[in-house]
C-alpha cells in the first residue's frame, strides 16, 4: 500500500506552486512616474492638435484657401472666442447645450435601462420590439427633427424626444448585448442562492452586465448629444437660447466663419470633455474590477 504522507519537498513544491498562482492573479498596483504618464497620455493629443493648427495656419499662410469667408485663420476663431468670453455669453451657449443633453440623457437612462431588461428576460417582446430598436439605432436622429416640431412645437419638450428617441435604442441595445453575453452559469448560481425575479436582475444579471452596458451608455450619450446638435440647428426660436446648435446656425445665417468655426470646436469639445470626466473613467472601473485593465 502506498504512503500517503507528504514529504518536506512534495509540501515546497506545493508552496511554490501556490506563490505562482497567486503573483499571477496579483495586479501591479504601482503607479507610472509622471514624465511617463505626460509621454504616454498627454503628449500624444497635444501634438495632433499642433498639427492640425499647423496645417490649418499653412493653408492661410501660404494662400492655399485665400478667402476668409470660406476658411478664417485660427487666429479669427480665437478672436471670436475670446470676444463671447468677455462678453459673458460663452458659458451661456455652452451651459444650455450641456444641460439639455444631459437631461435628455438621463431620461433615456430611466427609460432604457427596464427596457433593456424586459426585452433580455421576455423572449416574445424581444422578438416583436428588437428589430424595431435596431432600426431606430440606424435611423438618423435629423429625421425626428420635422415631426418632433409638428407634435410637440419649438419647445424644450420637442428637444427631448429627439435626444430620446435617438439615444434609448442605443443603450437598451448595449444592455441587451451586455445581458447576452452573461454565462448562464451565473444565472444557475444566483438561483441556487435564492436570487430569483428582480432580486436576482439587481444583483447577478446587471453587474455581469455592466461592460456591454456601459459601453451602450457612451454610445448612448454619442446619439443624445448628436441628436441634439440636429434639434438646435433645424428647429431654432429665440426664446429657447441659443445653445452651440443654435450658435452654429446664427453663423451660418451671418455668413461668419469664424462663428461656426467657433460653435464646431464647441461641440467637439464638450463632446470630448464629457466622455472622459464621465464614460472613459466609468469603463475603465468597470474593466479594472473584472481583471481586464491592469491598474496603472
């Protein structure tokens, strides 16, 4: 009969291994030295910004596009922008772009989240409403424009159903995705466990789902301020404000480049500023607790 005692290498053995095992499942927690992160982070889109001033500036500088109403000199669009600024009324085009869209986005939250869930859970709803979702999340929000100003009129209330019908799709869809791709095992588990009906959605289903779902969330914002950039545009009336739609339009109108130079960079900027205070550090968490993101 064999001995089954451990020998002192057979246990060494079994400690190593066990050490291997667990500095394999350890994440470097050790932060990056500045001058690393400035190289790696920060300089990257400081110099494509240069570039792209410098190419801009070139084609003024040596008469490539040498009509100023077709394309103004970096120089005229910083003017104007320094002029909105003095003037007080820079934060104001921003702030009632920014806070309709995120309003509007809030409410497609609230909207879009239960439906997600009902069309995952519920196989004949998914199967009557899923391609009509599809299809909305290809149609251009422009085309809401028209009959959300027939409906509801030059309001705030039409800005939001375009904002909402252009983003709700978006993020049920990504939470759908996120639901599907949730092992089953997971589901088995939690009901052995007892978490069944809405308990087990709260604490099984939606955290397993957070990765497709946040990523249905920056999709979802890309769609709602999309959205209402076209609303701003088409269906402007003075007693909405002026947002940069709005701002992008009145250029227009004045043939002023410089002006929708300025409502252009407006928009883009406050495109990027909120997907990386809000969305990027919201995924890149959600990654970093499921070991996809080692933490820098």
């Amino acid at each position: 009969m064999a001995s089954t005692d451990t020998t002192p290498k057979d246990a060494g053995d079994l400690a190593g291994l066990e050490a291997g095992l667990d500095a394999l499942e350890t994440v470097q927690t050790t932060r990056k030295p500045l001058r690393q992160t400035l190289t790696q982070k920060v300089l990257p889109p400081v110099v494509a910004v240069a570039l792209v001033l410098a190419v801009w500036q070139s084609l003024i500088t040596f008469e490539v596009v040498d009509d100023p109403t077709k394309l103004p000199a970096p120089a005229d669009v910083w003017a104007v922008l320094e002029k909105a600024w003095l003037q007080g009324e820079l934060l104001g085009y921003i702030w009632t772009s920014v806070s309709r869209g995120l309003l509007g986005f809030c409410l497609a939250l609230l909207i879009a989240t239960p439906l997600g869930l009902l069309l995952a859970r519920v196989k004949l709803i998914r199967a009557a409403i899923g391609p009509i979702l599809s299809g909305l999340q290809s149609l251009p929000s422009v085309a809401w424009v028209p009959p959300a100003v027939i409906w509801l009129g030059l309001n705030n209330q039409m800005m939001y159903a375009v904002i909402l019908l252009g983003a709700v799709p978006s993020i049920a869809n990504g939470l759908l995705s996120g639901v599907d791709q949730v092992p089953p095992l997971f589901q088995r588990a939690g009901r052995t466990l007892g978490a069944t009906g809405l308990k087990g959605t709260w604490h099984i289903t939606l955290p397993a789902a957070l990765p497709g779902y946040v990523a249905g969330l920056k999709q979802g914002w890309a769609f709602s301020w999309r959205s209402l950039m076209a609303a701003e545009i088409i269906a402007s009336f003075p007693d909405l404000g002026v947002g940069l739609g709005q701002l992008l339009e009145n250029g227009r109108n004045a043939s002023d480049m410089a002006m929708v130079f300025e409502a252009i960079l407006l928009i883009l900027t406050v495109g990027i500023a909120i997907d990386l205070l809000i969305f990027s550090p919201l995924e890149r968490r959600v990654l970093r607790t499921r070991g996809l993101l080692v933490k820098s």
